[in-house]
C-alpha cells in the first residue's frame, strides 16, 4: 500500500493492492465479530473496551452498563466504513477518504491493532517483537498505514497551514 497523502478537497487517498483491500476487510470483519460476540473475559474485548474504574470493580461494572452499548455501536460503525470503503477501492486500487471516513479509519485501526496487541502480548511500544512472526508483522503494517493516515489528516487538517505559517 502506498502512504495516505492529502488531496486538495480535504480528503486523503492511497493507492492500495486488492489483496491488501481484501486482508484489510477481513480485519475489520473479525472486529466486528469480536465486538458482536466477544465475551467480557477475552483479554482483546476488555482492551477494547477498558474498565472506566480499574480499582472499583462495582463502579466499572455500573459505567460499563450505561456506556458499553454505544462504544460498541460506535466500534462497529468505524469498522463497517473502513469495509465499506474498501470495497470502492478494490477494482481501482485507489482509496479515497473524506474527512469523517478518515476519522473512521483511524479509530477502527486502533482496535484492530489494539486485538492483535492483546493477541501478541503487547503492553508497550518498547516491548521487544512477538515471536509470531506473521502476526507481529501484520501489527507493524497497521501501525505504519495508522502512522501515515495521522500524517496526511494532519497535513489537511484547517489550520495545519496557519500553525505552519
């Protein structure tokens, strides 16, 4: 996949492989599944959804109640305009992403890199690398297409040129 760059309407595009739009949505279709069925216990659902109140359990459980609907709704949201949008671009091998599908994108891979994290064993950035090989170079790729997505929203962001300047 090529980096995100900024076009002059605001939005951002890449060019990007159809195997890559294709493993992309399959990521994005395990969150959504995880998300649907997931149980309270996998250690990928409660980073996704962390306690709001670690050292209380009956306030998180209380917060958690009120609020883990709508985050999981919202989660869902991101992932199926990440699927979505790759769908456009699997014959063209261009993606093209307003501004709120962006926004979208960024958060959706967050949790999908958030769930491979919990799978790999990742607590931190200065971890040393997971010996699954596949998977800690999946996360690595994500990372960089999160990195380059921040880069190009950034540069299109209204005030990014007056901050500049």
């Amino acid at each position: 996949m090529k980096p995100f760059e900024r076009a002059d309407d605001g939005a951002v595009t890449a060019g990007i492989e159809r195997d890559e739009a294709l493993l992309l949505q399959n990521l994005a279709s395990q969150l959504t599944a995880l998300l649907r069925e997931g149980d309270g216990m996998d250690p990928a659902v409660v980073r996704l959804i962390p306690d709001a109140y670690p050292d209380d359990p009956a306030a998180s459980a209380e917060f958690r109640r009120f609020t883990a609907g709508g985050l999981i709704e919202r989660k869902l949201a991101n992932a199926d305009t990440l699927i979505l949008t790759l769908s456009d671009s699997i014959e063209t091998g261009v993606l093209r992403l307003d501004p709120q599908q962006a926004g979208a994108w960024l958060r959706s891979l967050t949790d999908i890199r958030l769930t491979l994290a919990s799978r790999l064993g990742i607590e931190s950035d200065d971890q040393a690398p997971s010996e699954d090989a596949i998977l800690q170079n999946l996360y690595d790729w994500l990372g960089f297409l999160q990195n380059s997505l921040v880069e190009a929203v950034d540069a299109t962001a209204p005030d990014a040129a007056a901050a500049d300047g």
